[in-house]
C-alpha cells in the first residue's frame, strides 16, 4: 500500500463541508416535518369509515414503498415539469423525502393508533367531545409515544437517505463530497470526514429525538 | 321519593329497544322508564346485554329499533341529538379510562373547555370542586399511572360530574378494582346518590344496590326479566332464573 493519507486539501475546503451538512441536516428536518404531517393526516384518512379516504392511501403507501427512492425523486425532478410542475433542487428533496418518510410513517403511526384502547375513545365520546378532538387530544399522543423508537429509527433512515439527493444536485453534503472529490483526488481523506460527518449528524438527531421525548412525553406509565 | 317524582316526565325512557350485533340479538325489545333522582342497579349473568344496554343510553351504541329520549331528547342518530344527550348522561367505565397523558386536573378539564367552551379557570373551578368532592382534590396535579385503581375510578366519577350531567351511567365501576378499594369508589357513589343524582348502576355489589336503589333490574339473554324494590328483589325474586343468579351472586359475596 503505497497510498499516503493527507487531509490538508481536504481541511482547506471545511467550510464548504460545513455548510453542505447545514444543507443536509435542513433537507432532513424539513423532509421529517412533512413526513410527520403525511404521516398523521395519512393516518387519519388510513383509519376513517369512508372507503373514499381509505383507498388512496392504501394505494399510496404501497407504490411509495415498492418503488426504489432513487425514481421517486427523479419523478419529481425530471417527469412533473412535462406537467408544468417546476421545482428546484431543495423543494423537490423536501418533497421527495417528505413522501417517502410519509408512507412510512403512517403505517407506524397507525400501529400506534390502533394500540390505543377503545375504552380511550369512548370515554372521549361520553364526554361530548367529537372524533377530530378524540383524535387529537386523546390518541395521537399515547399513539405516537406508542411508536416513538420506530418512527425516530425511520427518521434516522430518512436522514442518511437525503445522500441520494445527490443525484439531483441538491445542496447537502454528498454533493459536496463529490465536487471535492473531484478537484483534490482526495478520495479515502474526503469520504473518510463525510462518513464520520453523518455519523455526528445522526448522533445529533438521536440526541434530539430523545430531547423531544422527554419534553413531549413526560408523563408515566404504570 | 317514588311518589313525589310521578307526575313529572321521565328523564330517561326507551320503548322497545332492539338491538342487533350482525344476527345476534343482543337487546330483546327493552322498555324502561327512569325519573329525576331514582337510582336503579342493573344485574344479570354475563353477556345478557347490561353494557349494551347502559351504552345505548350515551350512544356509545346504535339501536336497530325503538326509542330512547334523555331529557325530552330523541336520540335519532343525528350528530345533534347525540351531542344533546351527551351533555346530560355522564359516564363511568369498569377500566377507568382516564387519560394518561393529562393530569387529574386535565383529565377534568378537558371536556368543560372543548366541549362546553368554558374557560380554563371556570373548568379548574369546577374540577376543583368535583375532585373535592370525590375527595381526591390533593393528587390534581399527578397522573393517572400514579394513582391506585381506587383514586383512579373516583378521579373517572370526578370527571363526568364536571360536565354536570343529569344522569350518570356506571358500567361495573368496580369489578376491575383491588378488593380493598371497592369501599372508597362505593362510598363515593352513595354519597352522590344522597345527593340526588339519577344513576343506573351495573354492579354486583348487592349491599350498594340495597342501600341505594329505588329499582333493581335483572337481565339475562338480552331481556329485562324482573325489577322490583331491593326489599322485595332480594327476599322474594319471582322467577326462577332470577333466584338462580342471586344464589351465585351471594354465594360468592
Ligand atoms: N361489539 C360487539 N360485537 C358483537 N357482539 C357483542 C359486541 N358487544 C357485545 N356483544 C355481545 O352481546 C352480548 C351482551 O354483551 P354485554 O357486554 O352487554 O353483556 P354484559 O351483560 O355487560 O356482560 P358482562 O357482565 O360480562 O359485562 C354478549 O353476548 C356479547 O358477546
Ligand atoms: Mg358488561
């Protein structure tokens, strides 16, 4: 092995690192948002009486979950613009990650949903309250708490998959590692700091995650 | 008590309730009659229709067939006639069913504010007062995990009384109870059958329904077979299942 390691080229160019992890953990957060929000409202469509809300959903989880996330967001980013659907690199990462989490996600939450006793609902109901409030006040919190270290593994995914939104530029750290690449031939140096960069950034979302659990759901249980 | 109450209306009646789950026939053409203040405990075997009963009241059910007015109220099915008679009927669960990411005090809450739009301060007030009464007002601010069964179910009574309902409907509030802690949650319930209160009891706890009931109604298959005064129900039940029935119950007490 004759090759000699040397991080300099690459520790010249740490801001540019620096902000592209920015770009990922922005890509990341803004993608789990959505993700949060398809997966909720999804769910609430996923467990109505109507068959008319039902259906798609049903329809959309599975082609999302068949379908390799690579395709998914060159859909996005090459197909819908011949329908008049424009949108840049970021949105269309946002989006793409925030439909694939989505789907996910609501197969989770709706396990939790489903964990929480009917007695729970039917007291709501004695109590006057409507299906939107019950839903709301009363099941989603114990229902996500019920799921929290899936739904939080599931966004672990989704922040390591913001990598392949690379392929259509968008600004995050595995582009950057690549143009880096590109200039200083520094191959092993530069994917060696990336590496170690997601591993930090993960790290700081668990940190997050458990933050939020111990602020959200401070209550006990038995 | 029976007598002064007569001539006014009933405050919960049900002409010929059927009521079906797929081709089971779980409640067999059911009429019943309460009036403001009476107290009626509600018997049976297992699966003869108690539940079903006491939860079509609230609309926890649906009926097939019949009637059933709360209050002047028809209870048609529409969101209004439910939501109508929701506020008037309170009800306790055998499981409590408290909510265990809120409070005692928000559990309390919750319904006077979203339900009847009061303001917070109104509804601690009320709940206050209601978790005093329940005499339970010192652990407001802990959780249900970190209560007892007994505390638990007096937090649960607590609760529907603060929407001040006319009616309270309890469904073997405490059969899932620790034996020790049945005294508490009873006494709770005496006490606010003192105060007035119509309620309809399913229970098993015979010395509440002697103390307590104007009325004791057996059940079984779905059909109302007897009801009489406690008195009268205990010494002399006339038809064979229902001696049947106290025979086991009182054996086992
Ligand atoms: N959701 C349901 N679907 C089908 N059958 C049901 C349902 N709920 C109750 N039943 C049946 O209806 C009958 C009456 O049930 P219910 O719960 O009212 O009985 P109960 O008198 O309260 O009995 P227990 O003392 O065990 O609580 C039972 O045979 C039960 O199996
Ligand atoms: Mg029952």
């Amino acid at each position: 092995m004759s090759y000699r390691f040397d991080f300099g080229a690459v520790l010249d160019r740490a801001p540019e690192l620096l902000w592209a992890s920015l770009g990922t953990l922005g890509l990341a957060l803004a993608g789990m948002l959505l993700a949060l929000v398809i997966g909720i409202l999804g769910v609430v469509a996923r467990t109505s009486k109507s068959e008319i809300a039902r259906t798609p959903v049903i329809v959309f989880v599975e082609v999302v979950r068949n379908t390799p996330f690579l395709v998914q967001i060159f859909f996005i980013y090459f197909a819908l613009p011949l329908m008049g659907i424009r949108l840049n690199p970021t949105v269309t990462a946002i989006m793409a990650l925030g439909i694939n989490g989505g789907a996910y996600a609501i197969e989770i939450i709706r396990g939790g949903v489903e964990s929480v006793s009917r007695g729970q609902i039917e007291a709501g109901f004695a109590l006057g309250l409507h299906k939107a409030d019950v839903f709301r006040l009363i099941v989603l919190k114990p229902a996500l708490r019920a799921i929290y270290p899936s739904l939080t593994s599931q966004f672990i995914m989704l922040t390591l998959t913001t990598s392949v939104c690379t392929s259509i530029a968008a600004y995050e750290l595995t582009s950057a590692a690549q143009r880096i690449e590109s200039d200083t031939f520094r191959s092993f140096e530069v994917y060696f700091m990336v590496t170690a960069i997601y591993l930090v950034i993960s790290t700081m979302m668990m940190g997050l995650f458990a933050l939020i659990s111990r602020h959200y759901f401070n209550y006990p249980t038995r | 008590m029976l007598n002064s109450a007569k001539d006014h209306p009933p405050l919960i009646s049900l002409e010929d309730v059927q009521k079906w789950y797929g081709a089971f026939h779980a409640l067999k053409s059911i009429s019943l009659s309460v009036r403001k203040g009476e107290k009626i405990v509600l018997c049976g075997p297992s699966g003869s229709g108690k539940s079903t009963l006491i939860r079509c009241i609230n609309a926890l059910e649906t009926i097939e067939e019949g009637t059933i007015v709360v209050e002047g109220q028809v209870l048609d099915g529409s969101t209004k006639s439910i939501d109508a008679i929701r506020r008037e009927v309170g009800m306790v669960f055998q499981s409590f069913n408290l909510f265990p990411h809120m409070t005692v005090l928000q559990n309390c809450t919750l319904a006077p504010m979203r339900v009847r739009g009061a303001s917070r301060t109104d509804a601690e007030r009320l709940a206050r007062k209601y978790l005093e009464r329940v005499r339970i007002l010192d652990q407001a601010e802990k959780y249900p995990a970190q209560l007892s069964g007994g505390q638990q179910q007096r937090v649960a009574i607590a609760r529907a009384l603060c929407m001040e309902p006319k009616v309270m409907l309890f469904d073997e509030p405490t059969s899932a109870l620790d034996p020790e802690m049945v005294k508490e949650v009873l006494d709770t319930m005496i006490g606010l059958a003192r105060d007035g209160m119509t309620m309809i009891c399913v229970t098993h706890e015979m010395g509440f329904a002697r103390q307590v009931a104007d009325r004791v109604i057996f059940m079984a298959s779905g059909e109302i077979i007897e009801e009489a005064e406690p008195e009268v129900f205990f010494k002399s039940p006339k038809h064979e299942r229902t001696k049947t029935f106290l025979g086991e119950i009182l054996a086992h007490h």
